[in-house]
C-alpha cells in the first residue's frame, strides 16, 4: 500500500491543515490537536506494520509447510508407487527366473478326406513310404550331466522317450548331451525340459516327414517351436490343386481362444469361422484355409492366441492333375518389421523352371519372394539378393511397392542356381517368406519348399539335423561377421568348435558332415555384424524344405510389474 508523505494511505482521509490566518491561541490548539493525531496516525501504522509482517511470516510458513506435504506426497508416491490420475508413476523391474524350454513338433502331414472345409479336418490314411520320426537332443552346461528331458505325445501326455539325465560326474569342461534320433512319431509331440540353473536348457528338436510315393510324396521338416500367443505364417497357397491346413496345438493347461486374421494378394479376408476358435489343453485342431479364403495364390495366416500359448504351421501339398506337387510344413516367419531377411533361398536351374512352368498347372513352380503388409499403409520394398560371391543383382533393380492389407509377389525366376540370401528393407512394416520349388519335370512331379524369414544370431543357438542331407547358410547382409560352429556327435560328445569368417554382403554354405562324423546337431553361436541362418534338406532329385535355425539358449529377465486395481 503506496503512502504520501504525511504517512497516509493513499485514498484515506487528509489530516485538516491548521490555518494560517488564525491566532496563536488557536495555532496552539491547533498544532496540539495535530500532534495528537499524527501520533495516533503512527501508532496505528505501527500497528498495521505489525500485523502485516504476522500475515506475511504466516503465509511463508504455511507455504513452507504446503511444499514440504507436497514433497512427501511425491516421495510417498515414488516409494509406495501410489500416484494421482495426473501423475506418471515409473513401474518397478521384477527379476524373473528361466523358465521350462517347450517345444511343439506337429502333427505330421495328412492328406484332407471327407470334411474339407472347417475346423475339423478329417484324413485320409498317410501312404505305404510315409515316415515321421523326431530327432532330439539336450545339451548340458559345461561339467554337468544334461538334465532330464521327455519327449511326450501331445494328446495323452504319453512318454515316448526319455532324453538327457544320467548319473556320475563329467571331466570339468565336458558338455555331455543327451541324443535320440529318428523316433518315430504319428501325431502332435512334445519336447519338454527344465532350466540349467540361471539359464534356460539348451535343447532342441526337429520333425521329419518322407514319403516317395502317393499324393503326399516329398520332404518336409521343421524345428519344434516354442508356443507363443501371436505368430505370423507367409506363403500358403489355397488355389486349384493346392490344400493348406493350418494346424493349432496346444500344449499347456490353460484352453487358448484363437483369432484368425487372414491377407491374401488382393487384400485381407474375412472368413467365416476365423474368430473364437477353441483350443483346449492338449488339443490340435486343423484349421482347413481354403473354407476361409479359397483360390488364393498367396495368403498369410496371423495366428493370435488368448489364453494358453499356441503353437501353428501350416500343413501345405500340391496335386497337379495325378502328380505330386510337394508337401511342406510351413512354419512361422519372424514377427513384422521394417528389415527382414530369409536365409536358405535355394534356386535351380532358371531354365528348367522356365520351361516347367509353361506346362498346364505349373505356373506355381517359378520362385517368388512372398511380402505381407499388415497395417493401414502401402510399402515401398527394397530387396537385395546374396549368393555365394556377394551381391546379385535383380530384374527391375528389386524396389516395387506393397500395397497394404495384402500380399504381394516379386519373382525371383531372373536369379541363377545356387542359395540365396534375402535382406528386405521397407517404410512400414511387413512379414516375408520365399516360396520356391525343387525338381524340372512333369511327368516325376516337383516338391516345394518354403523359406520365412528368421532373426539374428546370437549364442548357443541349437540345430538338431533332420534325418536328411542338410547344410547349413549363413549370412551377414550388413558387415563381417564370425560364427562358431560345433557339432554334437550321434553319442552326445561334443566336438571341437571351428570358427568361420563371414565376409559382408555375402552367403556361405556348411556342411555338418565337415564339422566332424555322425553330427546329430550343431551348437552355432555369431559375433560381429547381423548373422542370419538356416538349414536347406534334399532328399532325392526333387525332395527340399528349408528350417529357420531355432532361438538361442536365454536366462532370466527383468519385467516390469505393475500393481492396479
């Protein structure tokens, strides 16, 4: 408040002024009765003063007090992770042991009788020749006995073999493992084994389907998949001649609910009967693709799961009139990105497929690069091919456009023979899978193969071999790389580890039987710059199929936790 000179408040009332032209008697009077007043004027501004300075030390105090709540409130909040609607509350990390590795081998392939549309699926008898048989093996932690391991029957829970355990102590150093090979299996089975101490079991398995004669005849492998709750599946086809069953199984106790959302090449689908399929513990069911989008060349499958984890691969043949046009089980492909590379592309001769593909019903034989886009926007896609001596070059230069919602084709007939690596580079997201065939005339039949794009290598990544001729591909798209490789024996003795230097830009080729006699599996682990891997299979002169290699060894890990209500 703004005072004059008298001392009083602005807008208050003036002293009265004593005047000039009277006496002194009335001077005296007037100057006391003055004095007086400015007396009691000051006393009062004095007093006002007084009061004000209180309010002033009240309201600094209240303050005071009012920061020191608040700061307890937030360190309350922070402590206790109580918060206001207003406020980010930061969510506690919670350690998280290693868990049971689990890995799903499917059903294997069957031919569709009777019911060929629905859930349902009903089969006809497998030929004379078909054989399925699981391969396994578990490896333990350096001077430590493998641990116990069972490799059961889905549906009854069934114990078919006992892999790993034993008794006494290894060397110091020694990695003993536990092997079976070629057991045969005729329905849905399951690779089960606890944790090796801080880490989870390295282990792993693989199905093998042959068959020389009927209409199934061809290769097919695929490693057994740890279930999850949302997989993706590329490069299916539902058109005249070609059947595709999409098999669910699940492994757990708890009953999966699963939704199917479908892509075909002009655009997605929706079929009826893809939502609210019921999955129970224990349970496959056989999901036939074409009474949801029939006459597809092309078709991706997104599997999500609520409820028990799933695991999905598509059991996808071929008839060509009477002819045999290869069985594949095509398996997962990595989840969508904006980078994907498939390993394993393995072409024949340009000019037999040319020839091949000109006679009635062949067209499917020309190799193809299969790119779903899943979201709401078109993809420009950049594809650049690796061979063995780097870089090759592809017709049109490889750039095109995906548009969204579908599944788009870009032929890969231009390439000459030999294995391939894809790196895949695009603006949105995609999922992709090079679909491709083995074998040049009509009159024996062709098999086909399916090759999804898989991720990074990192350590102890385990490829149990399949019970056909393989090799592994390798490749480092971005830069030099290094991969150690050591073979597991028959016997369960692991073998001396080689070290192989992967140039950048380029595929390599191994052969198992190189890294030592008998191998059973092979223990891969990659340094340096992004290493992508894969196992090819021949069979005869038509019989191929390609595996992802499987996820490495992984420990415990931090997750966050948060508390609601």
């Amino acid at each position: 408040m703004s005072r004059d000179k008298t001392g009083s408040a602005a807008g208050e009332p003036q002293p009265a002024a004593a005047d000039e032209g009277s006496g002194t008697g009335a001077g005296d009077s007037a100057a006391g009765t003055g004095t007086d007043r400015r007396a009691k004027t000051r006393r009062a501004e004095a007093g006002r003063a007084e009061a004000g300075r209180g309010r002033t030390a009240g309201r600094w105090a209240g303050g005071i007090l009012l920061l020191a709540c608040t700061g307890a409130l937030a360190a309350g909040t922070a402590v206790a992770g109580v918060g206001t609607s207003g406020g980010a509350v930061e969510v506690p990390f919670a350690e998280v042991p290693a868990g049971p590795l689990t890995g799903v081998c499917p059903e294997p392939p069957r031919l569709l009788s009777g019911n060929v549309a629905g859930t349902d699926a009903e089969f006809s008898p497998e030929s004379k020749s078909a054989r399925s048989v699981v391969s396994a093996v578990v490896l333990a932690a350096a001077g430590n006995l493998p641990p116990a391991a069972e490799l059961s029957s889905v549906p009854d829970g069934a114990v078919l073999k006992t892999v790993g355990g034993g008794t006494g102590a290894p060397l110091a150093g020694d990695r003993p493992a536990g092997v079976v090979r070629d057991q045969p299996v005729s329905a849905a089975s399951l690779l089960s084994a606890e944790p090796d101490g801080e880490l989870q079991v390295t282990a792993g398995a693989a199905l093998t389907y042959t068959a020389a004669d009927g209409d199934l005849a061809g290769l097919t492998a695929t490693a057994c998949q740890a279930p999850a709750n949302d997989l993706w599946l590329v490069g299916a086809r539902t058109n005249v001649g070609a059947s595709a069953v999409l098999q669910l199984t699940n492994p757990s106790s708890t009953p999966a609910d699963v939704d199917l959302e479908l892509y075909g090449a002009s655009g997605p689908v929706d079929g009826p009967g893809s939502r609210g399929i019921a999955v129970a513990p224990g349970e496959t069911r056989s999901v036939v693709l074409a009474g949801l989008a029939a006459n597809q060349e092309s078709l991706a499958v997104r599997v999500r799961s609520s409820g028990g984890p799933v695991a999905a691969v598509i059991s996808q043949n071929q008839l060509r009139g009477l002819t045999p046009g290869g069985v594949e089980l095509i398996q997962p492909t990595a989840a969508p990105g904006p980078a994907q590379v498939v390993t394993g592309v393995s072409i024949q001769d340009p000019e037999a497929t040319r020839r091949l593909a000109k006679e009635d019903g062949y067209a499917s034989v020309t190799p193809s690069l299969q790119v779903a886009v899943p979201g709401a926007s078109d993809a420009v896609v950049n594809v650049r091919v690796f061979g063995a001596d780097g870089e090759v070059p592809l017709e049109g230069g490889g750039s095109y456009n995906a548009a969204a919602g579908t599944v788009t084709r870009l032929p890969l007939d231009t390439l000459p023979g030999g294995t391939y690596t894809l790196d895949i580079s695009s603006d949105v997201a995609v999922a992709a899978s090079a679909v491709f065939s083995r074998g040049s005339d009509a009159k024996v039949g062709t098999d086909l193969a399916v090759a999804p794009a898989g991720e990074r290598l990192g350590s102890e990544h385990l490829a149990v071999l399949p019970s056909a001729d393989t090799t592994l591909s390798f490749a480092a798209p971005g830069g030099a790389a290094e991969i150690r490789l050591a073979a597991v024996s028959a016997d369960g003795v692991l073998l001396e580890e080689r070290t192989v230097q992967l140039n950048a830009g380029s595929s390599i080729s191994v052969r198992p039987g190189d890294l030592g006699a008998s191998a059973a599996a092979v223990l891969v682990s990659a340094t340096g710059a992004p290493v992508y891997g894969a196992q090819v299979l021949t069979a005869g002169d038509t019989g191929i199929s390609v595996m992802v290699l499987p996820r490495g060894t992984v420990g415990g890990s931090r997750v966050q936790v948060g508390v609601g209500y």
